[in-house]
C-alpha cells in the first residue's frame, strides 16, 4: 500500500515538473518573442511624437502620450519578465565577495543615494558560493527599495546592511525605516506583479522582489519580510556558508 502511494506521489511530481517546465518556456518564449513588437511600437510611437510636434490638436497630443507612455510601460513588464524567466539558466557558481557587490552597488548608485540623502551603514560582509550576478540583483533591488519606498516626511532615510552567522548560513538583514509594509502584504510582495501602490506614487513593474526570491530559493535559502507599517521593515535573507 505504502509502495503503491509513493509510486503515485513520484510520478504526480514528474508530471508537475513538466507542467513547471513547460510554463517556464512559455513565459520565456512569449516574453522573448514579445519584445521586438514592442520596440517597433515604442520606436514609431518615437517618431509620430518628433515628426509631427505641434501639428496635432490637444486631443491627438494627448492621446500619442498614452501611446508612448503605455508602449515604454509594456516594454519594462516584459524585459521584467524576461529577466525572471532567464534566471537560473546560466550560472556559474564561485566564490563571492559580499563586500565587494555591495560596494559596487553602492558606488553606481551614487545620484540615487545623494539625491534622496540616504544614510548607509554596512557591516563586514561574508563570502558566499553562489552566482555573483544573482548576488548582485538581489542586493540590487532590496537596496533601491530601501531607497524607493523611504518616507516622504522630514525624517532621516537610514538603511542598514548587516550579516549574522548561524550554524548552518548567514542570515543577512537589509533594514529600512521607511513606509513599511502592512502584515497581510508580507507575503503577498513576493509574488511577481503584485504591488501596493500606483504608479504615480511609486515607479515599479512589482517584479524585483520575485526575482529576490527566485535568486535565494536557486540558492537554497529563505527571504521574508518583518515590518511595521509606517515604520520601517526589515528583508532577511540566508545563504549558505562558504565551507
Ligand atoms: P516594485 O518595487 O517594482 O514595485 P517589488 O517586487 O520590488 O516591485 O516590490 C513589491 C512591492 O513591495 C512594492 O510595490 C512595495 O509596495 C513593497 N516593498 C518592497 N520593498 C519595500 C520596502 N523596502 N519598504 C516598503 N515597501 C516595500
């Protein structure tokens, strides 16, 4: 009886991981496929706007604004999505600095950090095996969301880099002390598109911290949340140690 169980369970896990498979082709595919269309709406868009500046009446401006500014939009989701779906393919495992991307980040990011007047502190990194360029994404975009979503108040915009090691990982901490996210959204910003503002209020495709989580689960770590709306959260992170 127990036999027959498992036999069933393996052959239920084949059959989703091919169902896995074949969804990741299709998201990959599509969004590949997608992206030359787009670029010819995006450049033609371009071009109606420079050819035929100030022929138009109000209503024709306004509406190859929409035009162009939708194109751009669906142009950023699918490279998005691209990036997601090619994640995981290439890699090349090595030893990596945490130092050292964590700098580089922060050195090409300058305008961004000056211009919202971020006050940074970052610990002594570890090393870590992994994918440098995975590495680099995922503290990429917990580093500009600490920035991005800072609160809009007075208040002094600080993020904190800082590492623990545990038995087993580093546990990483990227801290904020900006809006913060409320309980019932803590997971939820994990799931790829999923956002809690506009666009008007904040800039985004809702696709960075998807990427966060598919980077870590590629290497075999958690990330999570803890925050308290208005002020602040935390994104914990762990990686394993470099034996
Ligand atoms: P995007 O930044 O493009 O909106 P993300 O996937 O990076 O997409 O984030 C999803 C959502 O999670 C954001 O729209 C925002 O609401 C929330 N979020 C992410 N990071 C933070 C942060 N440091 N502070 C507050 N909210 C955040």
């Amino acid at each position: 009886m127990v036999e027959v169980r498992t036999r069933e369970l393996y052959l239920k896990n084949l059959k989703l991981e091919k169902k896995n498979e074949e969804l990741e082709r299709f998201a990959y595919v599509s969004s590949h496929d997608l992206q030359e269309p787009i670029r010819s709406i995006v450049g033609f868009a371009q071009l109606l706007n420079r050819k035929y500046q100030g022929q138009l009446d109000d209503q024709g401006e306004a509406y190859l604004e929409f035009i162009t500014e939708a194109s751009f939009r669906v142009k950023h989701l699918v490279s998005a999505l691209l990036e997601f779906t090619r994640l995981g393919k290439k890699r090349e495992i090595a030893a990596v600095d945490c130092n050292r991307v964590v700098n580089k980040i922060l050195t090409t990011s300058k305008t961004l950090i000056s211009s919202s007047a971020v006050d940074i502190t970052v610990d002594e990194l570890p090393t870590i095996q992994g994918c440098e360029l995975e590495i680099g994404q995922l503290f990429q975009n917990l580093i500009h969301n600490a920035i991005k979503f800072r609160r809009k108040d007075e208040t002094q915009a600080i993020l904190k880099i800082s590492v623990t090691k545990k038995k087993e990982c580093w546990l990483f901490e990227i801290k904020d002390n900006g809006i913060g996210i409320g309980e019932e959204f803590k997971e939820k910003i994990f799931i790829i598109f999923q956002r809690l503002h506009t666009r008007d209020k904040y800039q985004g495709t809702g696709i960075g911290l998807a990427i966060c989580k598919k980077i870590i689960e590629l290497h075999q770590g958690k990330i999570w949340v803890e925050s308290k709306e208005g002020s602040g959260s935390s994104f914990f992170f762990t990686l394993p140690v470099d034996k």
